[in-house]
C-alpha cells in the first residue's frame, strides 16, 4: 500500500503544482469602443458574443502557482506567461510554492529511502530505514496539504490589492472559483498520507517464535541455533520471517 500511494501521490502534487488551473474565473469583456485588438482578433475568429445591442467577449482566466493564463471562450486565442505583479509578491501565493517544492522534495526521499528499506526480495527487510522514508512520505503530505488549504481559503483575495484597484467598466472583475489542478492535489496529498502511513507500521517489528528447547533465546530467520527452526524446510522458515 505505501509502496503504491506514495509514488502515485507524489505524481499526483506534481501534476497540481505545474499546471496553471489552481484558481479559474470567467468574464465578459465589453467592445464597445473603437481601436479594441481583442475585438479585431475575434472578429477573425467569430468569436464575438452580441448581447442586446452590445458587441462582447467571454474572457476565461486560470491562475497557477507559476503560470497563468488567459483565453477567449470557444476560440484558440489563449496565452500564457509566468506568475508576476502582485499575485507573485503575494505571501500566500510564495508560501504555497515553498511548502510545494519542499513537499515533492520529502516525497521523492521518502520512496526511494521505502524502497531500500522494503527489500521484497530478502527475508529481512531494513524496517528503519522504510519507517523513515514513510515518515517523509507523510510529512510531505502534510505540507503539500497546508499549501493547498492555504491557497484554497484565500483564493479570491490573492494579490487583489484594494488600493489600487482600476474600476473600468471595460475589464469586470473576475468571480474566482477553485479549478481542476486543486482537487488534483488534494488527491495526491491524501495518497501520500496514506502510503506514508502504511510505511510507518514497519517500525512495529513482528514477534518471533522463541526455540522450545531454548526458551530465553528469541529465534529469527537470520539465527539458526535451535535445532527445531533449523530443521525445518525452508518454506517453512520463509513463512517463520513472515
């Protein structure tokens, strides 16, 4: 189970934290007026929207941690650039981003520290070593899911700066809602503490038999003094470590 969810929720984040559908919002934008690029390039595209007698364009806009992106409904017109302005200066925008990188960093060392430690191949698995990594694995999701929660309850108040906000009936403002890449995350951070938590029961080590000929001698697979573990076949021992 650990070694399943963890990879698959360090995917999972991965996915949220590159593409740029954390917040979405849509608005109608007016054409009104003479000289509009937007109106000239929807008209090559018949994308213009004419409600009453009013000419206008539905606007879609999707904010991610690192990219953001802006298209015409209905149309190829979309395009992309980097985070900047005051949603990139935004605490809340820059925490996300460091408890993101920082979670994909603690799972990436998690599985591969479960995957030495798990040894499906011998008999005596390093428990430690996957407990540890399960430890990261679930710390790792903690944070990814501290990033999100913040995110999410601060999303339509991300870099709005009130002060300087320019009322032009032309660009309405945006009704923001919670996008796809969120519900992705939230998935893969749920996963990671699952799989992490599966991990962490390794440091519960399993009681051994104890030899009847020798009872204050505990009996492992990897100790074959008494006679009566040591004549058995070796399904049996396998079964034994099991």
């Amino acid at each position: 189970m650990g070694i399943v969810f963890a990879p698959l929720g360090l995917v999972l984040v991965f996915t949220a934290a590159i593409t740029p559908q954390w917040r979405e919002g849509q608005a109608r934008l007016s054409m009104t007026g003479p000289g509009s690029l937007l109106r000239s390039g929807a008209k090559g595209q018949g994308m213009g929207v004419r409600s009453g007698s009013v000419e206008a364009l539905l606007l879609l806009r999707s904010d991610g941690l690192w990219e953001s992106c802006l298209q015409v409904e209905h149309s190829e017109l979309k395009q992309c650039w980097p985070v900047a302005g005051p949603y990139q200066r935004d605490p809340r925008v820059r925490l996300a981003q460091g408890l993101v990188l920082t979670s994909l960093f603690l799972c990436g060392t998690g599985i591969v520290l479960a995957c030495i430690g798990v040894r499906c191949w011998t008999d005596l698995p390093l428990r430690g070593v996957a407990a540890s990594g399960g430890l990261l694995v679930v710390t790792a999701g903690l944070l990814s899911l501290t990033a999100l929660g913040v995110y999410t309850h601060n999303l339509r108040r991300l870099g709005m700066d009130p002060s300087q906000r320019i009322n032009n009936p032309r660009f309405p403002h945006l009704s923001l809602h919670a996008a796809g890449s969120l519900y992705f995350g939230w998935l893969g951070s749920c996963l990671q503490v699952l799989g992490g938590s599966a991990l962490l029961f390794s440091f519960k080590r399993p009681r051994c038999p104890t030899c009847p000929s020798r009872p204050e001698l505990p009996v492992c697979p990897a100790c074959r003094s008494c006679p009566e573990i040591t004549n058995k076949t070796d399904m049996d021992v396998y079964e034994v470590s099991c």
